[in-house]
C-alpha cells in the first residue's frame, strides 16, 4: 500500500461520476471537508492482497504516528490510484479502506473516507511546514518502507544501540568529564554537545537557509521529483560549481587521482552486499533485467571494485583515489529532509587513501585533517570539531589524538566507543551548528580497518608479498550542497545579530554591481564592466528604470559585495563611489585599479568562473 500523507488546513471534495468499480456509498458520503486535517492519499496494492487485513492494521498505525507528530484533528482518506501502477483488485482495495477507516474510529479519531471508484474533484491546502508531505509504503508485516527501520543496514540498527560515553578534549589534552567543563567562552560547543547527546535530527520548524535560498533565486525544491531531490538556479549553479572546483583544485595539489565510477551496483555482490551492513545509510533500490540494484550512497563501492583490481607497490603509498560524485544517494527519512542540509540526492567529494601502516595512516590523516581546516576557512563559517573514536585505539593513540586538538587551538567533542561495530576506528567531523541549534558535519576522515581485507585489496612490499593496507576515507569538504547550507545559515545567524549577511567574494554569483544614474550612464558602465570583468571579475549593470535608492537596495538583498553608483562626477573622473558590505556598507571612493585589487585579494587561491547570467538585469528571467 502506498501513502501520501499531507497536513493540510482543509481538504474537500465531491464525488463527480461513477466508474465500473464504483462502491454504493450513501449520499452524504459523496461531498465532504475536513480542516485541520492529516489527508491521506492511499493506493492498496496487488501485495496487500495476501494479508488485507495486516496492511490495513500496519496502515492504521502509520496513519496514527504522523497524526500524532503533526497534532491534526480529523482524518480524510481518499483513495488515489495514482500512487501505485501496481493496484490490488478494486474489492480488496474497498475492503481494506473501510478496515483502516474503522481502525481509526476505534482509536477515537475523527476519520472521513472519500468514496472508491469515482471521478473526484478535490480542493486541498497543505500546511508546508518539514513534516506536512510524508510518504509511506506498508507491506504486511514489515515497517513502512519510509519509517524508521525503512532500509536500515545493520549499521544503522547498531548505531542505535551504541554504547558511548562523551568527553571533551582541552587543549592542554586533558580529557574532562562535559558536566565539569566550563562551556561559557564556547557556546557554540554547548550547542553541538547538546545536539549530539540530546538533539533530534528532525525539523520542527523551517530553518532559515531554506527562505534565503528561495528568496535568493539560488535553490528551490523540485515537485516533480522525490522528495530531497532539489533544482539548481545559475546563481546558486555557480556556487555549487565554484566549490567543487575548489575542491578539485585542492586535491589535486595534494596528490590524488580523480577517477569516476558507476552510480548503481548489484544489492548481491558478495562484497559489497557485506558492505551496506557496515554502513549507515539507507538506500535507493531498482530493477534492472534479473538484477536488484542499489544507487551508491558514496564512492567508496567503485572505488573498492578498481582497487581491487590494480597492481600496487609498496613505493606508490600513500595512494589517494578521488571522486566528485555526482550524485550520491541515500533515502533520509522525510522528516529529516529540510532544505540543503538533508538531501537523498548529493554531491559528495570522496577520497580514499591507501596507507601501508598505522604511522603512515596517522601522518595522512594529519594532512587531511589540516586541508579540512583550510576548506572550513576558505567558506568562511565557524565550526566545531568531534573525534569519534574507539577506547582502546584513543588509549593506544593518545598523543596522536591529542595533536590534533593542538592543531585546531580550541577544545574538542570526544565520543569514545566501547566496542566497534563500524569498520573505522576512529574518525573526525568538523561540524556547523545552525540557527535552529541543530548540528551538521562537514568536513570527515576516517580510519578504516577493515575493507582492504573484505574486497581483497594489496599491495607488494619491500619483499615481494602481498600485504592488506590500512585505508582513510575522506570527505575534505563534506558535502557540496551542505556546504550551501553551512553558509546560509552562518550568515542568517549574523543577520539577527544585526550584521550584514554575505557570501564569501569568490562565492558571490555578482562581485560587483554597477548602478547608472541615469540611461546617459549606461555605457559608462558597460565600459567599467567590461574593463572589470577581463581581470576575471563577475560585474552587471542593474538597468532597469528604477529609481538609485530601489536599485541599491535590491542588491544588497542579493548580498552583492561591492555596488557602485556611476553618475557625471564618476563618468568624469574615471573613480568609483563604492559600497562595500564587508565593512557594513560604508562608501569609498576608489580607483578601478584599487577595486580590482582589493577583490583580486579577496578571492586569491579560488576558482573563477563568469557571471551566469546576462549581464544587465532588465534581460533576466525571474525563476521564482
């Protein structure tokens, strides 16, 4: 049985025409309303018809949870045969809605079923708050596909249960106890202890980044898709874009290989099949021939398959493979899907570095753990850092663990494990905390133990023998999309503090926004523009026939880091009047000479791509 669960003010509806499998219902049955309302689309299934009465019992609990988490007060079903192409026989279908309508009236809910078998016109308004659209599939005897055991490896299961205990790492690398520690000059790390040990990953409420995204004309939602599965405008295009350059760029300095590798693999591999259980994610299935496929929810199945495969000396370690995955899949639970921060559909730099022992492991993880700390500044938010380690591998590594608190000067959120389930020992996260007090992971390195071993991966040493290596799995950025959301919400935060929200000048789809007087000074501009943008600088000219004041304003609600006003004085004089938001707006006039300079230092080190859009913005398209 597929569900479609909508929290809406009001739905109603009225039965217009009869179909062949039409049920006989009573006349007050054929129009109803209901407000405040949990709307439940539902399509009954061929395979409900082996435990009609399972599915509907399993479809009334389902039903009742999201009433429950959304605080309805009545209940509409309706049947909707679009949901499935797979449809049971139209009695079962009759049969098992008015066993789930009874269901619910026993609970005590106020429950209204639209009539089976009907042309209906309906008229719905959806609250669209995180939790107003859930889906569920039922199958009798097995948890809604998209609830909580939907898809669990046995990792998940396992992450669940894991005993641990918390701790936080000074730096003078003393470990103390949370409750000891003076957490007021580190708010941000109460924050994150508390999300971590108490916090829920589901949204109650819209986080800001998702309003600036929209109103920003960068990131919108894709109706048409599954949920988590998101529409890139150019704006927010060449800001995903500039970050994945950069982290090409990055790690290509550092020495890797970029490789790329399918996006679905066989669910029956016999290695990989090991792997989902180690992993905690849930996946996308489909069909292919007689085959079950998963899409990856990382790099790693591909890159395992090639490494398998190669020839490896000694002499070649450390051995860095990469990825830019374009797209990693894993099937969140809708609740937690809010905007950029959760996704079912990613883009995730993976990198995987083959080490021929723990030392050379902890020096490659030291690298890395640095480029992560230069990729959290080049973003330009504040971030905390967690280590998640095993006990007996933090007794055996204390100084190492204890470096890399010195590295990052600040204290660090310790989770030590009693056993080890997943197959890394130890791993670091370089988290975000957001306006809703929620934290989220960036940048990651683990170390893991165990999956050279399972996928037979060598390499030759010194003496001629085939050795397993020990492997990092890296993410330097985190990914892609997340880091949208990190940023968003950084500067939304320093917007209710009273600052000026702004991206970083090499993010900024527009560096510089040319403002004419009048229409006697375009060509001025067009002539600033064009001698701007040759030192690869991003400039437009707002043309529109607005008034000066309107034109300003709708740049800085676009974070537009410099504007310029170009009048007679500017147009005479050759200098430019400029607003620069970094300094809170404040006006200067400077040189084209000096503006290039200024801007060609903020974004030394970045990726320059060209503006995405005309360049005068009378010629642009709104996308919203």
């Amino acid at each position: 049985m597929q569900l479609l669960l909508l929290h809406s003010d009001f739905i109603e509806y009225e039965a217009l025409k009869k179909t062949p499998v039409a049920e006989t219902v009573p006349p007050e049955q054929m129009k109803g309303r209901l407000e405040e309302v949990l709307a439940v689309f539902m399509a009954v299934e061929k395979v409900d018809e082996t435990n009609p009465k399972g599915a509907a019992s399993q479809a009334v609990s389902e039903i009742a949870d999201v009433y429950g988490k959304v605080k309805a007060e009545s209940i509409m079903l309706y049947p909707y045969a679009h949901l499935s192409p797979n449809l049971s026989k139209p009695d079962t279908a009759v049969a098992v809605m008015k066993a789930v309508e009874t269901g619910l009236r026993q609970k005590g809910y106020t429950v209204k079923r639209a009539p089976f078998g009907f042309y209906k016109s309906f008229n719905i308004r959806c609250k669209g708050h995180p939790l107003s659209e859930l889906s569920r599939r039922i199958i009798a005897g097995k948890k809604g596909e998209t609830g909580e055991e939907a898809g669990e490896s046995k990792a998940l299961k396992a992450e669940k249960e894991l005993k641990s205990s918390w701790h936080i790492l000074d730096t003078k690398g003393e470990l103390i106890d949370p409750k000891k520690f003076n957490f007021k000059p580190y708010k941000s790390l109460k924050i994150f202890y508390d999300y971590e040990t108490k916090g829920t990953r589901t949204a109650e409420k819209e986080p800001p980044h998702v309003r600036l995204m929209k109103d920003m004309e960068l990131v919108d939602y894709e109706p048409g898709s599954d949920s988590g599965n998101l529409r890139w405008y150019p704006k927010g295009s060449i800001i995903k874009r500039l970050l994945e350059t950069h982290v090409n760029n990055l790690l290509s300095d550092y020495g890797v290989m970029q490789v790329e590798t399918p996006i679905m693999y066989d669910f029956h591999h016999p290695a990989l099949s090991k792997y989902l259980h180690r992993f905690p994610a849930r996946q996308y299935t489909i069909k292919s021939d007689d085959k079950e496929l998963f899409l990856r929810f990382s790099a790693c199945f591909g890159q395992y398959l090639m490494k398998h495969d190669m020839t490896i000396s000694y002499r070649a370690l450390p051995l860095r493979l990469y990825e830019l995955t374009h797209y990693s899949f894993r099937r969140e639970q809708s609740g937690e899907l809010s905007g950029l921060k959760r996704l079912r559909a990613f883009t995730m730099p993976d990198m995987h570095t083959l080490c021929a022992d723990m030392d050379q492991a902890r020096s490659e993880f030291i690298d890395q753990f640095k480029l992560s700390m230069q990729w959290m500044d080049d973003i330009g938010v504040e971030y905390g850092v967690a280590i998640r380690i095993l006990k007996s591998f933090y007794d055996a590594n204390l100084e190492f663990v204890q470096s890399l608190a010195a590295l990052v000067d600040r204290p660090i959120l310790i989770e030590l494990w009693d056993e080890r389930f997943f197959y890394f020992v130890m791993k670091f996260e370089f988290t975000i905390n957001d306006a809703l007090k929620k934290s989220s992971t960036l940048s990651t390195v683990q170390i893991d133990v165990e999956n050279t071993e399972r996928f037979d991966i060598t390499y030759v040493d010194e003496s001629g023998e085939k050795q397993s290596p020990l492997m990092l799995h890296a993410s330097i950025s985190g990914s892609i999309d997340r880091n949208l959301y990190a940023i968003l919400e950084y500067q939304a935060m320093r917007s209710m503090k009273g600052e000026k929200p702004m991206l970083p000048v090499w993010l900024s789809p527009t560096q510089l926004r040319l403002i004419p007087v009048g229409d006697s000074h375009i060509q001025v501009c067009r002539d600033v523009l064009s001698e701007l943008e040759s030192q690869n600088i991003r400039v437009d000219i707002d043309d529109e026939s607005e008034t000066v004041g309107k034109k300003i304003r709708r740049a800085e609600k676009e974070w537009t880091p410099y504007i310029a006003v170009i009048g007679d004085r500017e147009a005479e004089s050759g200098d430019l009047t400029v607003r620069i938001r970094s300094e809170g707006g404040v006006q200067k006039t400077l040189s084209k000479e000096e503006l290039i300079a200024r801007i060609r230092a903020e974004t030394a080190g970045k990726p320059y791509l060209p503006l995405p859009l005309n360049r005068l913005l009378s010629k642009r398209p709104q996308f919203r």
